[in-house]
C-alpha cells in the first residue's frame, strides 16, 4: 500500500502517540496514561484505611500516574468477583486487580488473562523478598503471575470483652465443647452468642470446625483430594455446624460480615469468627474493647489467604500498573498498607515493632504455627470449588440437613479438589 506523505506523518505520529500512551511516558506533553484503576473490594473502614496507605506511597513513588479507586464493596470480594468476571470476559480489565494468591489465582493463569511478571521480579528485587512458599502459591510452570500484598488469617475469633466478662466467660476456650459452654453462658444473658453473616462467612466458619475436627494435615487434603469429605469426621463437623447455627442470629443469610461485626460492637453479640481485617476494621471505627483468640480447637495452627496484586492482559496502562506492583511489592508500601489493613507483611524483612500488638502475634505466629489455606478465601481452593461450598453453605444454612450437606461437598470435591 502506497500511502501519501501527509496520511503516512499521520500514522507515524499516531503510532508515536500510542507507544507514548501505552508506555505511559508523557514526555512532558501529556499524552499518556496516566490513570492506573486499582480493582478491589476494599471500599471502607480498615479495608479503605489499608488501600489509603498504600495510595499515599504510591503517589510518592509515582508521581506520573494518578490512582483511579475501582472498588466494588462487598466482603470477600462477593460483588466485586462477578463485576470483574464480567469485565474480563468482555476484554475490558481493569489495570490490576485483587486476587489471592494459591488457586484462585491459577484460575486467571489457566485462563491466559494475566501477565507473567518473572522479568520484573527479577528487576524490582523481589526474588527473594517473600517467603519460598508463598512464591510457589504464585507461580505456574516456573512463572510468578502476581506480587503479595499481605498475609492474613483467617481462624480468629473475636469478642466483646463486656459481654462475655458479664457472662462469666473469663478465659478463651480451647475446644470445641468448651466453646459450646461458652455460647450457653451468653444465651442465658439474652445477647447473640456467635454473630454470624452469609455463605461464604457460613464457609469459613466450619473451615474452622473441620480444622478442629480433621488437623492441619487431613484438612489440607480436603482441597488436593487426598481426605474424602463423606468421612465421620466430616459428618461430626457438618453437626457441630449445625450446632454452632443455633447461636447465631437469624438474620444471617442477609448479613456481611461487617453487619455481624456490628453486633459485637453494639454488644448485642459475644463472638464472630472472621478473618483478621476485622482487627483493622474495629480499630478503625474506634472500637477497642474486643478480645481476640485462634478459634476453639485450632491451636498451632496459622490459617491463611494473602491479597496479591496482577498485570492483567490487555490493560491500558501496563507502565502505570508495574509502577504499582512495584509499590505493592516495596517495604514502604507494604508497611503502609498492613499497618492499618489488620494483615502481617508478605515480605520477610518487615520490622515487627513498626505493627500494632495484633499483627504483632500474627507476625510471630506466622514463623511458628503450622500453615494451612483458605479455601473461603482463595488460597485452598479454585473459584469453581469455593462456589460450589459456598451455595452448598446457603442451602445448609436455610434447609439444616446435614447428609444433603454432605452429599454436596463429596459431589463439589468430585468435579473440583485436585
Ligand atoms: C480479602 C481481605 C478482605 C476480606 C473481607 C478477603 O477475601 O483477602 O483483604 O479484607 O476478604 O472483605
């Protein structure tokens, strides 16, 4: 094709323009991308006050782009997923998104819709920043695909010390029976013994009791396929379940988890067993009067998820969201962030004195305890796998009917556990 000079200065100007716009290098004449939309869930209280943080170091460390909030609010991620599923499907991604590290994040990886980014580990010196494990929860086929943000845990009980001090209750329970003992005292008192909120709460939740009941080990062969889910010991769980319901409020199948967190600080609840985010997220609505303790039955072990940051493909402003990984994946940022988001820092050279008394244990914790993944939040499981638990937890919640339960876990591990 012949082109005439004046169409042909055209293209090369335009073709300077994209690679000016895609490089994200403005050149002093403002044609770039600037705007990098960050894609979570972290619309409010100490999830909005983690991401704030991170905000703050990145427009320091990078002062070409402008942070644009994509956020979908709702715990867990559960509006945001659907929102984001959308948009990939319709090749229009956002320019990083949230995701957690272990299976959910292979699910982007098989379904070729995020960058490998092992080049950039290798320039950002981020090789050998995190823990050995917790890279090979990101890496696919000797590939890393995303850079951590934090690590939380996800088997924390949470009290209202009033409450339960008016109850009687003076020490945590260590078991589940003593635990049970426990939720008696508060009903006699007239308050909601274990706040409670939808499906995938209703997950973590008997996560929790299946740890209690299973160990460490045999729970983790729950999501690789080596512990069978029709076992007595998971008959026992799914009864304890049912159980530990009938201390809850009714309501629910209604609540998030911040509605539940709600009871414990208006003392109209005793426990809520939450993820530690609900450290940050009391601290920052100005709630101090809360206990904490691992949940009855899983001493010694550390479950946990951690937040991970992606390039997806096709993103408009590539230079604009490797500015951001490398302020995820910084000591300043991950300081910034954790701080205030309730979460300990993925990276190992973090300075535990910097944290609040909370992440202060979880720091500690996380070197001694023996690990096992959420499957609730992404860690244990594929997307698949989780929402199958999760209708299957709705269903249980409004039906009660423990072999149906049953029935549906063994059916879920048969399509999804490898
Ligand atoms: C995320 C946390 C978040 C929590 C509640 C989890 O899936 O990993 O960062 O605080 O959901 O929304």
């Amino acid at each position: 094709m012949r082109l005439s000079r004046r169409v042909s200065v055209a293209v090369v100007g335009l073709t300077a323009l994209l690679a000016a716009t895609a490089c994200g290098d403005d050149g002093g004449g403002g044609t770039a991308v600037k705007n990098v939309e960050v894609f979570t869930w972290w619309a409010d209280g100490g999830e909005k006050a983690g991401l704030d943080g991170l905000v703050g170091t990145f427009g320091t460390a990078c002062p070409n782009f402008t942070f644009v909030n994509g956020a979908v609010a709702g715990g867990a991620g559960s509006n945001a997923k659907q929102v984001l599923a959308s948009r990939l499907t319709q090749s229009d991604p956002p320019d990083t998104f949230q995701a957690h590290a272990g299976n959910e994040l292979n699910d982007y990886i098989s379904a070729g819709q995020i960058e490998d980014l092992s080049a950039k580990y290798t320039e950002w010196g981020l090789t050998n920043a995190f823990p050995a494990g917790l890279i090979s929860n990101l890496t696919v086929d000797g590939k890393i695909y995303s850079v951590p943000a934090n690590i939380h845990r996800a088997n924390m009980l949470w009290g209202n010390k009033t409450v339960l001090a008016s109850a009687g209750i003076a020490a945590n329970a260590t078991s589940l029976d003593a635990f049970f003992t426990d939720l008696d005292k508060l009903k006699a008192k007239g308050v909601t013994p274990l706040a409670l909120g939808k499906d995938w709460t209703q997950l973590m939740l008997f996560e929790s009791v299946l740890i209690s009941n299973l160990g460490a080990d045999k729970f983790i062969g729950l999501w690789n396929g080596s512990t069978p889910w029709d076992g007595a010991d998971v008959t026992k769980s799914i009864a304890d379940l049912q159980k530990l319901m009938t201390y809850t409020n009714k309501d629910r199948d209604t609540f998030d988890w911040t509605d539940a967190e709600k009871l414990i600080m208006e003392g109209k609840a005793g426990y809520q067993l939450m993820g530690d985010w609900e450290a940050a997220d009391l601290d920052a609505k100005g709630f101090k009067d809360y206990s904490y303790t691992v949940f009855p039955g899983n001493t010694g072990v550390f479950q946990w998820l951690a937040d991970s940051f992606v390039l997806p493909k096709g993103a408009k402003n590539a230079a604009g969201t490797e500015c951001w990984l490398k302020t995820v994946g910084s000591a300043e940022g991950q300081k910034a962030f954790n701080t205030k988001k309730g979460s300990i820092p993925a990276r190992t050279d973090a300075v535990a004195a910097d944290y609040p008394a909370y992440q202060q244990t979880a720091i500690a914790d996380w070197k001694s305890l023996k690990q096992v993944p959420s499957c609730a939040h992404g860690a244990g499981c594929s997307q698949g796998y989780m929402g199958a638990l999760n209708s299957a937890m709705g269903k249980f919640s409004s039906d009660g009917n423990v072999s149906a339960l049953q029935t549906a876990l063994v059916a879920a591990a048969g399509q999804f556990a490898k």
